[in-house]
C-alpha cells in the first residue's frame, strides 16, 4: 500500500486531498468569472433542472433520463466549483490569521519598546541623582550619628544639671 494511503476495515482512504477534475466538454462555468456569481448562476439553473425532472416523474414520463444527466452535470459542477471555493476560502482565512497575530507582534513590541524606553529613562534618572554632588546639608546629616532619643545631639534640649 502507497505511504499516502491507509486502511481500515477493508476500505482504503488517501490522505491527500480528493482530486476532483471536470472534463472541458462538461464544465458549465467560466474560470475566469467571480466563483460568487457563477455559483449562484448554476445553482439557480440546478434547481429549475430538478424542478423539471421531477415534474417529469410526476407526470411519468418514460424519458427522464436527459433531464436526469442534465441534474447531475449541474450537481457536478457546483460541488466542483465549491471544492475551489473552500480551498480559497481556506487560503484567506489562513492570511487574515496571520495578519492577526502580526498586528498583536507589532502592538507587543511597540509595547515592549515603550517599557525599555521608560526604563532606561528611569536608568539615566537614577544615575544622575547618585553622579550629582550633594549640598552640604545633607553631608552633615550623614556624617552625624542620630541617637536613640530622637534628638539629633543627644537628648532633649534643656538647662544644664547642677554638680
């Protein structure tokens, strides 16, 4: 058994897709023409041609058989011209998906590039405050030791005990 093929239960399914081809004589739409009008034209001239053989049926007539080809050379060619639709529909629903997760690439990275911008920013802040010289103020208050109390020399400030 060929590697694209598989077995089950007696029947043999292909794994590729079915090929569906329509002899030249038999093909009863244009190529070339939007596949939308021409469904919609085959499926109208579809249904007048099983209209008409079943009003052949009812009326029994022996000589059904043309109207019958006729239903399934219409039949044909619309599930024809659906495999091509479905095989395009598929091929844009694939396209808009990656257009998708493009744009939310695109929104995460500019994202990202606004939250290192901000970053680096706040880098370049941070540097410059440790760079920059300090007023004399703050280098008292560092170089003094605060104390238990609260007070900055010592303890509270009152007069001075008697010996």
């Amino acid at each position: 058994m060929p590697e694209d093929h598989w077995s089950a239960f007696g029947v043999v399914y292909s794994l590729g897709p079915p090929e569906v081809s329509l002899e030249a004589d038999s093909c009863l739409y244009t190529p070339g023409a939007p596949p939308k009008a021409e469904l919609q034209r085959l499926f109208a001239a579809h249904v007048a041609a099983c209209m008409h053989f079943l009003n052949e049926l009812a009326a029994g007539s022996e000589d059904c058989s043309n109207s019958l080809r006729k239903v399934a050379r219409l039949h044909r060619n619309l599930l024809h011209l659906l495999l091509l639709l479905r095989h395009q529909q598929a091929q844009q629903q694939v396209l808009h998906r990656l257009q998708q997760q493009l744009k939310k690439r695109k929104q995460a990275a500019d994202s990202l590039k606004r939250a290192l911008a901000l970053s680096l920013k706040d880098m370049q802040h941070a540097l410059a405050l440790a760079a920059a010289p300090r007023n004399p103020n703050q280098q008292q208050q560092q170089q003094q030791p605060s104390s238990p109390s609260g007070g900055p020399q010592g303890g509270p400030q009152g007069p001075p005990s008697a010996p």
